[in-house]
C-alpha cells in the first residue's frame, strides 16, 4: 500500500525556541516500511497545509496515519482527517501518539467517520498488525493491540520486545535544515531510552509507558548518531542519565567513534547531582545545554506537583550545572491562582539567577492524576488552548491582567537573557549560524513579540470551538478512587518493566511519592 506519515503543524513554542525533527513519527514511518509498504513523511511544522492537499492529489495514498502526540494538534488532525476523506474516500485514516491515547474515543467522534482508527501507544509493532488487518481483514481491526475504532477496541497495546530493533526513517523528512534547539541549528533528535519510572502528578510521560523505562544499547545509539550529519542533537529522553553506567557507555562509545556534536538534554536536579560524574564527561563530549524540571521555587509548590526533591538539592543542583559551564534553561510552573505579588516574587527570584527561566501554565491533560483529581472547573475545554501556554482553569486575576502579568515576566526573564551574560557568546554563536546559512533561532527570536503578545493569547479564547475536550468520567474523578492503573496505556509490568540496576530502582523509589505503586 502507499502510505503517508503526518506531523501536525507548529503550536506556539515552535515558532520561537525550537522546532524538532518528529522522531516518534520516523520510526513508526520505518516500522510500516520494514513491513514492504510503500512510505512517505510529510511534516506540518515546516510545510503547509497547500503542501499536503498537493501532495495526496499527486500521490494519493491508501492509508494516512497522523501524529497526536499534543493536544493542542487535536483539532488540525480532525479537520485534515475529514478534508483528506473527502478527497480520497477509499483511504484508511489512522491517527497515533502520546494525546492520541488518551483521548482516543473522543478523537473517532469528532472525526464523524473520517477517522477510521485510533492507534494508542508505542507505534512501531501496532502499525505492522493495522496494516496486515486493513489489507487482508478488515473486520479484524478492532482486534488489533491498541486499535480503537467506531466498532470496538482492541487488547492493550504491546511493547517494542527491544528498542535496538527499531530505527527512525531519517531519510523520509525533507528540510531537514529547519530542525533546531535554540542556538543547535540544524539539530537532530536521538533517544537513548524511553518512559520514565517516576509519577509526577501533572505529568502523562509515565502513564503512557506503564512506569517503564528501558534503554537502548550503546552500540546502536553510537550507529545512529554516526548516520545523522546535524551538528546539534536534541536527546528526546524525559530524564536523561537517570542511571550512570549507561550515560558512561554511551559517552565512551561516541569518544570511540570520534563523533563530535553538541548535545541538549533533559533531566532532574536529583539525578544530576546523582551522577555528576557522568555530566562532567558529557560536558567534554560537547553536551551545550541542559534543561532542569524545577517546576517550583518554594515547597509547597514542589509537594503539589508531586516532586519529591527537597528544594535545597534544586539549588544544589543549579549550582552543579553552573559549575560545568553549560547552558542550563529551568522551567517554572506558574498557576492560574497566581496574583501579581506571585509573579514578582518569581520574577525577582528569576532575576537572581543566571538561568534562562521558563515559564509554563498549570494545566491539567488527559492521563496525568491532576486531570482526574483537580477540583476546579476547566474555564475552556478547547483542545487548542491546551499548550501549557494559556490558562485552561480559572485564573484568580481577570484572565487579561494575568496575561499582561505572565508575559511581562516571560519578557523580563527573555531579556535578562538576551542581554545580559549570554550577549556576546550569542552573537557569536548566532554569527555562526547566519554564515552556515542557519536562520531558524534568528527568525525565532524576530518572532517573539508578535507569538507572545497578550492580546493574540486573549484573541485566542475568543475563537470559536468546534471541538470539546470531554470530562474525565465521574467514576474516575474522585482522588480517593482514582488510580494510576486507570490512566496507563501500556501496561504496568512493575520492576521488570524497568532496565535499572537495583540501587537506580531504590534511588527512584526514595524520590517518588507514591513509593507502593
Ligand atoms: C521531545 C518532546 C518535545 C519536543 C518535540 C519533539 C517532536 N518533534 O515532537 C519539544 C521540546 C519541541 C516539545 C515541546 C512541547 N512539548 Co513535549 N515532549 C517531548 C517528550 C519529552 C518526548 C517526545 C518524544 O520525542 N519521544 C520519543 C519518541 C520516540 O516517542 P513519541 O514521539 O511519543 O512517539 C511514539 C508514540 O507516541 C507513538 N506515535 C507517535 N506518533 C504516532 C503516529 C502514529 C500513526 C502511531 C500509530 C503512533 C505514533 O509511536 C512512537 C514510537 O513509539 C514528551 C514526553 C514523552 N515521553 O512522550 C513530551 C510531551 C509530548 N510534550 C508535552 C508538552 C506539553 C509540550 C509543549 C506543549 C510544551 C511547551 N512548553 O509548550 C511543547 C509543544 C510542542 C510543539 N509541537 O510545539 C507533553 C504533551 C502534553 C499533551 N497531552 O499535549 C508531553 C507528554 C510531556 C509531559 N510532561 O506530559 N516536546
Ligand atoms: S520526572 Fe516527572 S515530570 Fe519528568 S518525565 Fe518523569 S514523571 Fe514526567
């Protein structure tokens, strides 16, 4: 068959910071081609909408399966999905990833038939069983693991039996030039592993794997980075190094081959100062920036978001990374409840640190626990606004000052940045780029006033909503029964779900909450 992999298009971050190679659609891309079909890619990020409505008229497919992995994207994917049937009726619509999931009922409805399944959880096996069921028995697609259709619902989905085995479609993704991370311009994406054994209570990164966490070889990582001609690597993990002799087999392994590259990656304040070591020999492989989960400056904060590191181990850890010389961005979760006393005080907090500060939105997303036990009433359930980027629940301050307040302090924080220690290194740096012909974070930074402007962010709660995000049902939505196990999408297999030594597994338990689970 001809199939058609799409990315959705860019949401509001995209057009500023970074904009990242799908890498969870290349791999289900690969998977579909390993099984003899015939695969292109298209991603929306970088071309438009006249691209692909040219693209199914040039070489119209049987089967289109679109990434979900944010929410936001919901709408987009339902409107192409039904424009897409109505040109091509005898296509098979499918439509995977993260949101995707855990919204899979609600996705079949809006779609009113142009949608013919949903695909839930890890792609690579599910694709392969899909598209043997729609080319031999039709009828037996709601048996396959993971397939959710208008006619029933197949088993839980299956794992990737070893992560080794599978492989991005690097090849399919045209412009590969417009894929960057700040200052890494061009960048790639490479995962090392994938799930994440802790629970934060806001976060679905463990509830989509089961509390899995498995690695992949250092061999077949050091193949991967070999084949990828970016200078810059954006590592995908949702905490990177959690265990050291891994982080230590890899570095050794790219030191070996002689591959040199600037890294981004993602961890916790704790497994930094963990595995400092680790950090230290990155650092001289060319790991340029790290990105720390802080979420919260004081500790109420930090209890509510079910982060279970003492504040003092944060700071500890800021000034670990600092110590290194790298790059170090933290993120800050602000609440709607927040009134301007709050955002001062975070601002001043901000302003006496070095780091670059993010500043993201409470927000409550299907298969996170905040979304079965938040108890205040979702001012909008338009999948659009649901970005981390605008408030869904109410805010204490009339919506239009806590903007004005948020954005002033995202500005403050962007141009303490922007001016102060980073300013000549940045300019060098950027310099670099523009020679390489790298325009990406230039244009980024040119666009910020008008992505991060408080009337466009209003003007967006305006519009009208064709598509609702549905409840959580009753049942689910008491914390006293609530349960994780009604959230995973993969099953939970427990310990031997999770490639960790037993003293990871201990150090992980000591800073989860929920240490029964
Ligand atoms: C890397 C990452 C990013 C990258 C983007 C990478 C990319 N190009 O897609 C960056 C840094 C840009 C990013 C940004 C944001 N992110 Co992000 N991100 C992640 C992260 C950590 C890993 C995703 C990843 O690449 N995983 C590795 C690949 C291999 O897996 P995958 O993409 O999930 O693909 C697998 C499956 O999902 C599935 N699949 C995927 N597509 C398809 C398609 C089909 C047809 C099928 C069958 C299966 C399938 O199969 C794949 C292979 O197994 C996830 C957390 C997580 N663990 O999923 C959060 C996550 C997806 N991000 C999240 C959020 C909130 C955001 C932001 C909105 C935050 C912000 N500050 O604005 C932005 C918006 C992004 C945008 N589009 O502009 C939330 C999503 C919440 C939601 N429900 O919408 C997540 C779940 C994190 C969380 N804490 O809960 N993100
Ligand atoms: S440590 Fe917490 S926030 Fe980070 S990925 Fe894991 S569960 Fe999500």
């Amino acid at each position: 068959m001809k199939l058609l992999f799409v990315h959705p298009g860019p949401l509001l971050y995209t057009n500023v910071f970074l904009r990242l190679e799908p890498l969870g659609l290349e791999l289900v891309a690969e998977a579909a081609r390993r099984a003899k079909h015939s695969v292109r890619l298209i991603d929306l990020q970088v071309e438009s909408h006249a691209d692909y409505h040219r693209l199914i008229a040039e070489w119209p497919p049987d089967f289109v399966a679109f990434s979900c992995n944010y929410l936001a994207n919901v709408p987009e994917i339902v409107d192409l999905a039904k424009a897409t049937k109505l040109a091509l009726p005898r296509s098979f619509i499918c439509v995977g990833g993260h949101s995707a999931s855990f919204t899979a009922k609600a996705i079949l409805e809006h779609g009113e038939g142009a949608i013919d399944c949903v695909l839930k959880g890890e792609g690579e096996p599910s694709i392969v069983k899909l598209l043997e069921a729609v080319v031999s028995d039709r009828n037996s697609i709601a048996k396959v693991p993971g397939a959710v259709t208008a006619h029933g619902e197949g088993p839980r989905p299956g794992f990737v039996e070893r992560l080794d085995d599978v492989r991005p479609a690097r090849d399919l993704l045209r412009n590969r030039r417009k894929y960057f991370m700040g200052l890494l311009d061009p960048c790639a994406s490479v995962e090392f592993s994938r799930g994440c054994p802790w629970d934060c209570s806001f976060c679905s990164a463990w509830t989509f794997y089961g509390r899995s966490y498995r690695l992949l070889s250092a061999e077949n990582v050091v193949d991967d980075l070999a084949s990828i001609s970016e200078p810059g690597a954006f590592i995908v993990d949702d905490v990177a190094f959690i265990q050291e002799r891994h982080g230590f087999a890899i570095g050794e392994a790219i030191a070996r081959k002689g591959i040199r590259k600037k890294f981004y990656l993602e961890t916790r304040g704790d497994v930094l100062l963990r595995n400092k070591e680790v950090f230290q020999f990155w650092k001289k492989l060319g790991l340029a920036q790290i990105f720390l989960g802080i979420e919260a400056i004081d500790e109420d904060g930090l209890r509510k978001f079910r982060k279970r590191i003492p504040l003092g181990r944060n700071f500890e850890a800021l000034e670990f990374a600092r110590s290194l010389g790298i790059s170090v961005a933290i993120n800050i979760i602000a609440d709607p409840d927040w009134d301007e006393e709050r955002f001062r005080v975070v601002r001043d907090w901000c302003m006496d640190v070095p780091e670059v500060v993010n500043i993201s939105i409470n927000t409550p997303y299907p298969g996170t626990e905040i979304w079965l036990t938040e108890q205040r009433r979702l001012e909008t359930r338009d999948y659009r606004l649901f970005d981390i980027q605008h408030a869904v629940l109410p805010t204490k301050l009339p919506l239009a000052a806590f903007y004005r307040e948020l954005l002033h302090t995202q500005r403050v924080l962007y141009g303490k940045h922007m001016n102060w220690w980073t300013a000549p290194k940045l300019a060098g740096e950027l310099t670099r780029n523009l020679v390489r012909g790298q325009t990406n974070f230039m244009r980024g930074i040119m666009n910020y006033n008008k992505v991060y402007n408080a009337e466009n962010m209003l003007a967006d709660h305006a519009r009208p909503t064709y598509y609702e995000l549905p409840l959580p049902p009753r049942s689910q939505t008491n914390a006293a029964t609530a349960t994780a196990a009604d959230l995973y999408i993969h099953a939970n297999r427990g310990r031997r779900g999770r490639g960790m030594d037993d003293s990871t597994e201990r150090f992980v338990d000591a800073t989860r909450i929920e240490a029964s689970r």
